[in-house]
C-alpha cells in the first residue's frame, strides 16, 4: 500500500506537469495529449467508485484552471473514474488483485497495463473532444484527435511507468 | 419513503456521476454567459502566477524571435518622424497636432499561456485591472489583431483568441470594400473564415482583410490578413472566404491592448438604434 502524502504529492504533481508543459506542447495536428488519466489509473484499488470520481473531479477542475477550458477536462476525468472499476473487473488477472501494491506496469505487467490504459485514455479522448466539438459533423476532426492524441498519451504513459514505476526487488 | 432511501441507495454511484457530470457540462456549456464562468479561467491570481513563472523560464527560447519584431515595428514608427520627413516648400510646412484628437492608448503585454489546437482557444497575458484593461478590449500584435478581452483580474488577462467560433467582429476587404463577420470555423489555426458576404461583389485573392472598427474594440484599418481562398456557399448567394492570418497564432508572443477613449460615446450613441424601432 501507498500512503495518503504520495498520492497528494502526486496529485500535485500530474497538474503542473499537464497544465505547465503537456497542455502548452506543440505537436501540430491538433494533436493535444492529456497525461493526468495516468493518476486516475493509479490510484488505489480499494477506493469506492464515489471517492474515486470526486477525487477525478478536483483533478479535472484544477486542469480545467489551467487550461482555459471551463469543466471540459472534469467531466471527461469524471467519466474515467465512473468507468474504472467495471474496466478493472473486465480485465482482473486470475486472482484478483489483492495481492499487488498499486495499479501500475511495475507490479501488473505491461499486457494489463496496455489494456486497462488503453481503454480508458480511448473514453477520456473521445468523450473529451466529442464535448469540445459537440457536432456529429465533425466526427472525422473528433475520430482523428482521439486517435492521434490518444497514441501519443499512451506512449507518455509507458515512458512515465519505464522511468517512474519500475518493479520493486522483493526484499 | 423505504423504497426512496432503498432506491438511493442502488443508485448513489450513479447519482454522484451524474451530479458531477452536471457541474462539470453546465459550467462548460455556459461558458458563452460570461459573469457565471467568471471562475474557471487562468485571471485568477495563483494560476496566473504560475504561468508567469513557467514563461519566465521559456521566454528565452523566443528572445531572438521577438527581438527582431520589435526592432522591424521601431523601424516602422521612426520612418513615420517629422525628422525623416523633408519638406520640399517650407512655405507649406503644417503643423496639424492639434487637429486630432487620441481616440485609441495601446497597453503592452506579454502572453503567458495560450492554446491554438482547441475548437475555442484562449490565452492569458500578464497585464491586468491595475494595468488599465477591462473587458472587451481589442488585442493585436505587431503583426495584426489576434484577439478580445474576455476577463480581467488585478494583474492577468484572459483573451478570447481569435481562433474561436464566436469572435464575430466585422472585418472588410481592400479593394472592394465589402464588409463581413469574422468566424473561426475550420480546424487550422492559420485561417479563419470571413462570412456574409454576397457573392455578387467582386473579390481578388490576396487582397488584404482589415478590420471595420465598427463594435469599438479596434481602430478602422488594422490588418488581420489576406484572402486565401474563395469559393461560392452551397446553396446560399454568399462567398466563402478563408483568411490567412497575417500573425502566425502559434507564435504570439508579445501583443497590446486597446483602449479605445470613445468608446462609451460609440456605444451610446449605437444603443439608441434599438430604441428607434
């Protein structure tokens, strides 16, 4: 188990790092990568699916400070966090996960983390630039920022468990 | 009542969603109304700081850049000096100073945040309320207009960029003189489209697109592009015009604000139309 302090600090830290470096990148495109999902993710498996969506909720609101977007960031933060658990449950090794420290790579293996990420980032980016655009008209724009900015957050995602996240030794 | 707690119960997680979710969609979709999303923008002090901060260090990727804009526009000024004038009668040398009267103050600032991948894109500058700025001020850079106020603080502002779908001021075309309205329909930060022009008035391509200063927030004759291109509406006797930014929106750094002193008279004097009718 992780403590309470690490994930406030973390907290913290996904925000400025999303609001003062990934929001302000330029990939051209319109390709726009939004990594603060990855704490959503990470967050401990005992927490009740409530507790859960209002955490994602103060996390997206304070993105939504940064980046000008008026609740557009919190109600797609808000709609991963309703989705996990059913997401966790769809794809739980065989037994279970209670024996594992925290939701990360490190501890379940890159297939599950691929997969769970996966499928989470896919909601987030759509359900995101679905209310940006709000025009089924302009499905194609809304289908090609999902994928686009959807492939590179993954790849930010591993990158992050590969230099943050590695497997701990057993002691 | 059982029956109404049992049914909250079954459904709290879906309840907390959905009260959420509400929130969180009603403050996006009033984002338009402007005193209720007065709350969710980078103005607010702290995150404005923090901005002003992360620019401090990245400013300086950009200094030559800048540099060289500022130096062309110095240029630009000081040809416009009584010294760089010869008179070639001194008998009709005039001095009309007094002639006219300032109508516009330009406010400096810096941009310290902004976004151009977004459908309705916004960026913030670190000049505020004490700074003189209000709302509904227009923004350009050295290289043509690039935006409106949209809120102030004491020391930040926010502005609504000229990427965003309703920015909707009036804009005409040298040359022919038709005048339109200003949208940012397409998803390319480079254009935007110039709407309701009859598509029975001759336009050249390339011809320059300038403001018409008719709502207050410029003075007349501010550059804000060229035509790129031209093509008649689908079932509408308009054209549908795209214009080439002339300031690269990716790259704004340093920008100023207008003051516009008539202003007030202006609004005035237009609000009496609607009593007329």
């Amino acid at each position: 188990m992780i403590g309470l302090p690490i994930h406030i600090i973390r907290f913290v830290l996904f925000i400025l790092a999303q609001g003062l470096i990934f929001g302000k990148l330029d990939f051209g495109f319109g390709i726009h990568p939004m990594i603060y999902p990855l704490f959503i993710l990470m967050l401990p498996f005992d927490l009740s699916a409530i507790v859960l969506m209002i955490i994602a909720f103060l996390m997206g609101i304070s993105v939504d400070f940064f980046m000008n977007t008026f609740g557009l960031h919190a109600s797609a933060s808000v709609i991963i966090a309703y989705f996990r658990p059913e997401i966790f449950k769809l794809f739980s090794p065989r037994d279970g996960y209670e024996s594992f420290r925290q939701p990360s790579a490190g501890d379940l293996g890159y297939s599950w983390f691929l997969s769970v990420a996966g499928l989470m980032v896919l909601i987030h980016h759509l359900w995101f630039f679905f209310l940006e655009y709000f025009k089924l008209s302009d499905w194609f724009y809304i289908l090609q920022k999902t994928l686009l900015s959807g492939l590179l957050t993954l790849l930010i995602f591993i990158l992050i468990q590969i230099i943050f996240f590695k497997k701990q030794k057993a002691l | 009542m059982r029956n109404l707690i049992a049914f909250f119960q079954r459904f709290r997680v879906f309840l907390v969603f959905l009260v959420l979710q509400l929130i969180a969609l009603g403050s996006f979709f009033s984002w338009m109304s402007y005193p209720r999303t007065k709350f969710f923008n980078t103005s607010s002090a702290v995150i404005g700081n923090m901005h002003s901060w992360s620019h401090e260090v990245t400013k300086y990727l950009t200094l030559s850049e800048a540099n060289e804009e500022l130096q062309r526009e110095l240029i630009e000024l000081r040809e416009e000096l009584p010294e760089s004038f010869l008179s070639i009668d001194a008998k009709t040398a005039l001095i009309n100073d007094t002639l006219y009267k300032q109508a516009y103050r330009y406010i400096p600032a810096t941009v310290i945040n902004s976004s151009h991948q977004h459908k309705n894109n916004y960026f913030t500058i670190d000049a505020g309320r004490l700074k003189g700025i209000s709302a509904k001020m227009g923004v350009v850079s050295s290289n043509g207009v690039v935006g409106i106020v949209y809120d102030v603080s004491d020391h930040f502002s926010v502005v609504k960029s000229i990427l965003t779908e309703n920015i909707n001021f009036s804009a005409y075309i040298e040359g022919s003189k038709a005048f339109g309205i200003v949208k940012y329909l397409e998803n390319d930060p480079r254009r935007i489209s110039l709407t309701g022009i009859s598509n029975d008035i001759a336009i050249k391509r390339g011809s320059l697109v300038k403001t018409r200063g008719s709502s207050g927030y410029f003075p007349q004759g501010l550059i804000i592009g060229k035509v790129d291109m031209l093509e008649p509406l689908e079932g509408k006797p308009l054209w549908d015009i795209q214009i080439r930014l002339s300031q690269d929106m990716r790259k704004v750094h340093h920008v100023f604000v207008i003051e516009n002193i008539l202003g007030e008279e202006l609004e005035r004097l237009q609000g009496k139309i609607k009593e007329l009718n």
